[in-house]
C-alpha cells in the first residue's frame, strides 16, 4: 500500500453566481445563451468564478489536518470534493482507502422511526452493512447514552439527543480517512469532549483525519498540520499553529462586497495595545476600528459591535450611539473611522467580531458584517466559558472531623 | 450500464433498507395501514366497472364477470406504475439532505420507489387472486405469460423513474408536468375500458408501451389468451431501452447532483 491516503492534483471547480434555470420554463434561453458562447472548459464567463481554484495536497496515512478559512472560502466545497458528493471541474483527487464523512449528523434519519430503526437506517447510508450495524448496536447506543429511548421515535428526541445518536452511529464507522465538518459542535458540553476524545482515538488508531471547523480552539488542538483557504486557493499549509496565527493575523477587509446601502463597512481590525493581532491574554486592552465608506451621501450612522462565542451565542454587544457618542453623517465618497477601547474579560476560546452600521432615529440598519474578524482569548487558569472570573482558589482545606465540630459547637 | 447495475447490487443493503425505511413509513403514518395498498385498486377497478355499466346500458350488451376480472387485473399494475412513478420522480428532490451530504450511487432513491411500490402490488395481489375466481377467472396455461409481462411492467417503470428523478432535479416543473399527465394517462391507456373497443384504431392506443402489457395480462389470466406477440415485442423493445437510457442518462448527470439540488 503507497503511503499517501489522499492526494488533490490542481483542483479546480466553477460554480455560477446569480440565478439558476431550474424549470423548464427557462430551459429555452438558457438553451439559445450556451449555444452562442463557446469554449466554457478554460474561460469563465462573467457570472462563473472558481469555488477552488488549483487545489494540490497529499496527505500521509495518519495524519490529521484542519481545513480553516472564512466564511465563503471554499471549505465546505473542498469538503464535498473530498468525500465524493462533487466532481472537480478539472483536476483529481486520489483516494486510497475507505473513506467516510461526517458532514452532518443524523442526515437520512427519520422522525417517525424509532431510535433503533433509525441507527440501522443511518449506519447503512453511511457505509457500514447490517450484520457490522447489528454488532457495534450496543455500543453505539451506549455511547450515546439513550439506552432507555432506543425504541423511542427520534421525533420526541431533544435536539442534543438526535444528535448524539446521529454523531455516536458515525462515530463508529471505522474508516481509513474520516472527514468531518463541524458536527463536534453538537451536543451538551461534556458530550462535546466525549466526541472530540472519540475523534483522537480514531486518529490514534492510524486513522486519517480531515477536520473542518470554525472552531480554531479545536482544529488547533487535535490537528497536526493546517491549510487555510481563502477564495478557493490554499494562501497557508504547515503546523496548525502557524496556520491558525496567519489566519487570526488577516485584518479583514470587506471592501470587495457589493454595497447593500449607502454607506459600507470597509475595513474592521481588533488589536492590542502594542499592536498585536490574533491572539489576546484574557483581560487585555484591545481596540476595535472599524472603517466605513459612504458611496452616497448617509445620515446619522452608528456603529454596532457585537461578540460571539463559537456557539454563535451573543457574550457583548455595544453602539457608538449607545455609548453616548452622536451618529455621523457622510458626504457621498468620505471615509470614515470609528475605534472602540475594550477590555477582553472573557474566557479562553475563540470570538468573532460583527459589525452594524445603524440608523437609530428610523431603525434602518445599512450594512453589516458578521463575522467581520476573529480573535482567541487565551488565559492561564483553566477554565470555561465565555465570560472571565478570574478565579484562584482561596481555601480548600479538611478540618476537624464533622462529629468534632458539632460537639465543640454545642 | 453494467457498472450501474453492479454498483446497485453492491449496495443493496442500502437499497433494501431505504425501500424498508420508505414502506414502514408509509405505513405507520397511515391508520388504514395495509388497507392502503388494496384502496387504489379498488378505487380504479369500481370506476371501471361503472365505466362499463354505463357503456353497457348505451350498448345493451350485458357486463360479464371476465370484464369486471379484466379491470382488477389491469387495476393493480396501473396503480403500481401510478404510485412508483409519482414518488420515483421526487424521490431525489425529496432527499436532497442525502444527496448533498452522503456519497453513494443515487439511482437508489428511484429504484427504491419502484420496490416501494412494488411491495404495495404485492400486497394487494393475494386479493385479487382471491376475488378472481368470482369472476369466473380460472387456471390456464396463458398465465406462464404473468412473470414475464410483469417484469416488463417493472422495466417500464423504472426506466421512467430513473429518467424524470433526474429530470426533476434540474427542472423543478417536471413534478407537475407528470402529476397533469398521470391524472389523464387512465384514459389514453387502456385500463378501464378495451383496446378492442377502439375498433380499427385499436392500434394507437397500443402505441401506448403499457397498453400492450395490460392487455396482455388481462388475456392471459382473464380471456386465456396469448398476449399479441408483435406488440408485446414492441413494448419490450421500448421497456429495455427505456431502461438502459433511463440509467445512461441518470449516470452522466450523476455528478452533477449535489450542486443542482
């Protein structure tokens, strides 16, 4: 057996923006519009771009690596080339051995069949055959933990019940090379480690591991090596540290998006005091700027930022106009900045920045991005959660015996 | 074609248990449970019967006991084909959340509506072939005719599944297209009423592929007759190749699915 498990030759694949004809009503001219246009394998018409554009990489057997990029990069493309949902336009990609991904959890499952139909139904669709189901039944029942709703139908499940079914039926699948998406987001907290401890086993055991997610923490803990994608090219592929500053390091620039409103975001960047970007200790003074182009002319715009955690739940959201400062009108064509001073009280993990512009008097909001940047909070006390404490311990200590104490209290 | 086919059988676990998760559904969302599959034939063979009343009271020709066995016997294969090619047709559309998200050969969503189906004729079969002999239908030797018509019936079937699943997911319209023609087909094709009704233009209502096959069922267990050989071998030619298009043309736009859903 060669040594490579996988291996992308110059991938290339085109996607069409804009409108799709997907009723025969538009079959006819769209008919007529490919006869006239010729030579549709090298150029690209003006509505076509590459979703991947010269894609090449080898992965050795054992290896894990995290596919990281922003929103619209290419990763769930470069992942649905990757498990064979899609074809490449041009190029190839070699697969050598069993191959399964996990791109969501609990896909074929039916609320109407009970638990256990549904891990038969799910483990087939997946790749395993009835006689391998039948065997691993128990145990991925019993990593789920819902030995006593198996005959349950999943409809009356919790969504964190479907999907430990649905990621523990996965779980067991015993590929050569797993692929997964972000389906390690589901579940409770303690269910999310026990998926992420499942995960290094199987890469422990000689397995490859692809892992997508938006979730650097995690890509930076459990993968070896990164690749990070930005508009279908990969711009860095090396230790998943390095990767992951690079891509922390990007300020990011929003000013190729087409205008929504009058007024635009251009430019958003959060950084530390000395300058630093990316990486933040809890606690840290930071700024935030955001930079914003009017392309007509606006009246009293406010800017809006907001944090998320990599839950996408909301942990801080603040306005100029909330902060007392009067919104801004702009000419047509004026640039203008607004900084924010904040204090990074949060807890350890990764954070993304939104940006608002609004209007209050009239409740219009202008534009916005979400995420605009992101960041990683780090501390040196261990602990969780989006917001900071600072804990220490300040006693924890046996002292008399309880029989002692209570006598001694009497 | 024959990879087609050899794929289909390696995966025919996953086959057996999306037709299987299909019928428990279809099932167990029903209260009239197993009543279901018998509904639709039943329904059709009373319309043909009333069909027949009212010709016979125009003709005054009396009605038999072989005609009203004859619209049974055509009754079931027709809802087969109504039934299977009205899922077949969204039944890629219909999981698109597998499609996108899962590889593995897709000519099993159309084939597992085929089977659906099938299972429902199956169910309904042992009635009629305990209603029959009320009609006067006996045992003949015409009946070694039976399979071979079926598995024509099934060929056509599934070669018109495969086709408009395809279809249907790069032009949505399609659904609509066939629900408008399966509503009217019963009265171009000759399940109600005979071919031979038609006189001297018997022939184009057998240019209809199913007609042939209908009417040979309803010969070679009702009328103990041999079906009509050349247009038997006409609707055989069309099946087959129907079929064979059908997984030819579904394969080459298989590696489109996943971004046209």
């Amino acid at each position: 057996m060669s040594e490579h498990s996988l291996r992308l030759n110059h991938v290339f694949k085109r996607f069409r923006r804009g409108e799709r004809h997907d009723s025969l009503r538009d079959l006819i001219p769209s008919l007529v519009k490919r006869a006239v246009s010729r030579d549709r394998e090298r150029a690209l018409a003006a509505e076509e771009f590459w979703v991947l554009n010269d894609i090449s990489f080898e992965l050795k057997k054992g290896e894990t690596l995290g596919i990281i990029g922003h929103n619209g990069a290419g990763k769930s493309t470069m992942l649905k080339h990757l498990s064979g949902i899609m074809e490449p336009t041009r190029g190839n990609i070699e697969v050598n051995g069993r191959l399964s991904a996990l791109i969501e959890v609990g896909a074929g499952f039916h609320p109407d069949l009970t638990g256990r139909e549904n891990v038969f139904l799910n483990g087939v669709i997946l790749g395993m055959s009835r006689a391998e189901v039948k065997r691993k039944f128990d145990e991925i029942v019993e990593f789920a933990g819902l030995e006593e709703f198996i005959d349950t139908p999943v409809k009356r499940y919790s969504s964190g019940m479907f999907a430990r079914l649905g990621f523990s039926v996965a779980a067991h699948l015993e590929p050569d090379i797993l692929v997964i998406d972000e389906v390690l987001s589901v579940g409770d907290f303690a269910f999310q480690r026990k998926g992420l401890e499942k995960m290094r086993a199987i890469a422990k055991s000689g397995a490859t591991v692809i892992f997508v997610s938006h979730n650097l923490q995690a890509v930076a803990e459990f993968c070896q090596r990164g690749i990070l994608l930005e508009k279908g090219r990969v711009i860095a592929d090396g230790p998943t540290d390095q990767v992951v500053r690079r891509y922390l390091d990007t300020a990011s620039i929003h000013e190729d998006r087409p205008a929504r409103g009058p007024v635009r975001i251009a430019k958003t960047a959060i950084r530390g005091v000395d300058g630093q970007t990316g990486r933040f200790a809890a606690g840290q003074k930071a700024r935030v700027s955001v930079t914003l182009d009017a392309i007509a002319a606006t009246e009293k715009v406010a800017v809006v930022i907001d944090v998320f955690n990599t839950e996408f739940y909301e942990v801080f959201n603040t306005s100029s106009e909330r902060l007392g400062c009067p919104p801004l009108s702009l000419a047509a064509g004026e640039r203008a900045t607004c900084d924010f001073d904040v204090e990074l009280n949060l807890g350890p993990g990764t954070y993304y920045l939104g940006v608002y512009l609004y209007r209050y008097d009239v409740e219009r909001e202008y534009d916005h991005v979400f995420p605009a940047t992101s960041f990683v909070v780090t501390t040196d006390r261990d602990t969780r959660g989006s917001a900071n404490l600072y804990p220490a311990v300040a006693r924890f200590e046996s002292a008399a015996p309880l029989a002692l104490v209570r006598a001694v209290g009497n | 074609m024959r990879d087609a086919l050899r794929e289909l059988l390696r995966n025919r676990e996953l086959l057996y248990m999306i037709t299987w998760r299909e019928i428990r559904i279809r099932y167990k969302q029903s209260v009239m449970g197993l009543l279901w599959a018998v509904l639709m034939p039943i329904i059709i063979t009373s319309a043909g019967v009333m069909v027949r009343i009212v010709a016979s009271k125009v003709s005054g020709r009396p009605i038999t006991g072989a005609d009203i066995g004859g619209i049974g016997v055509k009754a079931l294969p027709w809802a087969f084909f109504v039934s299977a090619l009205k899922f077949g047709t969204t039944s890629l559309t219909g999981n698109s959340s597998l499609v996108t998200k899962i590889k593995f050969p897709r000519l099993v969503f159309p084939m597992s509506s085929v089977l659906t189906s099938l299972f429902d004729m199956a169910i309904a079969i042992p009635v009629l072939v305990f209603l029959l002999p009320f009609a006067g239908a006996q045992w003949s030797v015409t009946m070694l005719w039976v399979p071979l018509l079926l598995l024509l019936m099934i060929l056509f079937t599934a070669g018109l599944c495969i086709l408009f699943s395809a279809a249907n997911l790069f032009f949505r319209d399609i659904k609509y297209l066939v629900e408008v023609v399966l509503t009217f087909a019963i009265f171009f094709t000759p399940v109600l009423y005979d071919a031979r009704l038609a006189g001297q233009w018997r022939w184009v209502l057998m240019l209809n592929p199913i007609a042939p096959i209908l009417d040979g069922l309803d010969g070679s267990i009702v009328r103990h007759q041999q079906p009509d050989l050349v247009w038997l071998a006409y609707s055989m030619g069309i099946s087959i190749f129907l079929f064979w298009g059908g997984v030819v043309f579904f394969r080459r736009l298989e590696p489109r699915f996943a971004e046209s859903v």
